[in-house]
C-alpha cells in the first residue's frame, strides 16, 4: 500500500465510449465515432484528477486492444490504474448513444456475456487502501451480479469502519435491473455503509420509494444503520438538493448551459463533489461549483476528455454559464 493514501478510490463500471460525431440522427444513419474512456465511476476519477486530486480506479477491462487503450486513457489523465485487471473470459465493454439535445440521449451498452468490471472477487481487493483512502466512491451497478456485489459490500463496509467519507452513487440503470424491487435490499446494505449518498430522481425512487425531492433526501438520511450524513438529490434542469444529517440544507439551480450531451453531466458533478467536501467547503459552495461542472460537460459532446479544470470551473461560475467549447468535440486526453 501507498504511504501517501489516495484522496479518492472510485470501484465499477469501465468500458469505452463510441460516440456518434454527427448529433440529432440515429445509430443506423451515423458515419463517424469518437472512441472515449467511459463508465460512470472511471469518468469520476477522472473529474476528481482534473480538479488536482490523487485517484485510482477498481475495475477490470477484457485482454484485448479496448482494454489496452482504457489502461492507457486512465494513466494519460492522471488516475492510478494500478487495480484495473484484465478479466480475459469477456470483452472490454463498449457503449454507443445517440444524441438528441437537449435531453434525449438513448445509450446502447455491449456488455455479454458478462462485462469483466462484473467479475472483481473480494480476494482482489486491497482493503488497506480502500480503508486509507479519504474518499471512497461505489455505484449501484457493482450490486447488480455477483461476484461484484459482494465486492462491492465488502469495499464499502472497509471504508465505512476506517472512519473515512464513503460515497454510494445510486447510479440505477434499468438494463442491468429487470426488476427495481430485486435491487431495494442490496441498495440498503450498501447505504448502510455510506456516509454520502447521491442520486437523481429516479434512482432515488428505486432507493427509497420517494420522488418528492425532500422526502428521497430525508429517507436516505434515516436509512437503517444511520450511516448517512449527507444525501445529494440531483433534479437535472431543476438544480440539486442536500441535506445533511445536521440539518443544513443547501439547494441549488442549475448553471444555464446549450446542452450538447448531458450523459457526462452527472459524473463532473461527482468529481466536483468529492473535491469539495475534500476541501472542506461549506454544502452551497461545494454544490455551486459541482453544478458549474456538470454544466460545462452538459455543453460537449464527451464525458471523460470533456471534464473541466478548476479555471474552467471558475471562469464558469463566473460568466453565469456553462457554455463552453458547445457543439465541440474535445480531444481524447
């Protein structure tokens, strides 16, 4: 294990992003892609690493080029890929979208038989850095297949005992789910470890039973173990709500943004997150600039090379817009 701990371990999804270089037509009609690092958690280090944090990513790829090429994304943008290992029984996992701004971008994920970020055994895991890390970030897609999900419980259980901030991403995706109430139990223990929960609407009423945006907050605060202290609500062109188990409140509008593609918005405003409550910010500031960086990625076309700077964010917040570079393809870091 490092002497010097990480400021963040994100654990899940990896595969690589085939986006359509041509917006508001079909996959059947596109003729050019952009090939990027993509899945949810791996995006989150990503953002974290922009913003000047130490990160490392869990996951595994397939043995073949796909997999090289995401091993070689991870390190070019500054996240450790120390615990990214090959899982040569599957393909690396690929993912196509179709983009219609501003709010339509159906996504097309390529993971059977099975996607090898599915298969991290327990065994695998160094818990002495999980424990170590300051920020330890999980998804609701890790519970969804074994071994993963135990994986995952068992990661966050070592982060949750260490003291540390433990982040649980609802991140629900109904082609991994057939059926939301199968996932309610496993959803429950992970929140039993979280310190930080965070969801949009949806994933909240798959959590919770609640759609009111107070009411999902209040109920991840009181789920069983009384492990959460902080439950971020994200309601897209409606801004965001906290609430902390204190009792401060902080909602937030969004930042105005031309919105290109909103995919990646959500996994900038994890990494913005994760850097302010590592900084020690209070609940507005840290939801404020999280916002501004999800906006800007809202207005590019991808997600991990789309992840703003702290000047970026600034110039951002500033302005009064996250329209930057809009309608433009960022080049692969």
């Amino acid at each position: 294990m490092e002497t010097e701990p990480y400021d963040l371990i994100t654990m899940g999804r990896l595969g690589v992003d085939l986006y359509p270089l041509q917006t508001g037509v079909g996959l059947d009609r596109v003729e050019t892609f952009g090939k990027f690092l993509g899945g949810s958690p791996a995006n989150v280090a990503v953002a974290a690493a922009r913003l000047g944090r130490r990160t490392a990513l869990v996951s595994r790829t397939g043995a073949d080029p796909f997999g090289a090429f995401l091993h070689r994304e991870l390190r070019g943008f500054g996240v450790d890929d120390r615990w990214v290992t090959e899982a040569a029984a599957y393909p690396t996992p690929v993912t196509f979208c179709e983009v219609f701004p501003p709010d339509d971008f159906p996504l097309y994920f390529y993971r059977l038989p099975k996607a090898p970020d599915l298969e991290i055994h327990p065994h695998e895991l160094d818990l002495d850095a999980i424990r170590a890390a300051r920020v330890f970030w999980a998804t609701g897609t890790g519970l969804c297949a074994e071994p993963s999900r135990t994986a995952t419980l068992e990661a966050l259980r070592a982060g949750s005992g260490a003291g540390g901030t433990t982040v649980f991403d609802l991140d629900w995706r109904p082609m991994f789910w057939p059926d939301p109430a199968g996932s309610r139990p496993y959803y429950a223990e992970a929140l039993r470890h979280a310190t930080v929960a965070v969801g949009n609407l949806d994933e909240c009423e798959v959590a919770t039973g609640e759609r009111d945006p107070e009411a999902a907050a209040r109920a991840l605060l009181a789920s069983d173990g009384g492990a959460v202290r902080l439950a971020v609500v994200k309601q897209g062109p409606k801004g965001v709500l906290a609430l902390a188990a204190d009792g401060t409140r902080a909602e937030v509008p969004p930042l105005p943004v031309e919105v290109v593609n909103g995919l990646g918005a959500g996994d900038a405003f994890g990494g913005a997150l994760v850097h302010g409550l590592l900084a020690g910010w209070d609940l507005e500031r840290t939801l404020r600039h999280a916002n501004a960086a999800g906006a800007i990625v809202a207005g590019r076309l991808a997600c991990s090379s789309a992840m703003p700077d702290p000047a970026e964010i600034a110039e951002a917040l500033a302005g009064g817009t996250g329209t930057i570079r809009t309608g433009t393809l960022p080049e692969s870091g």
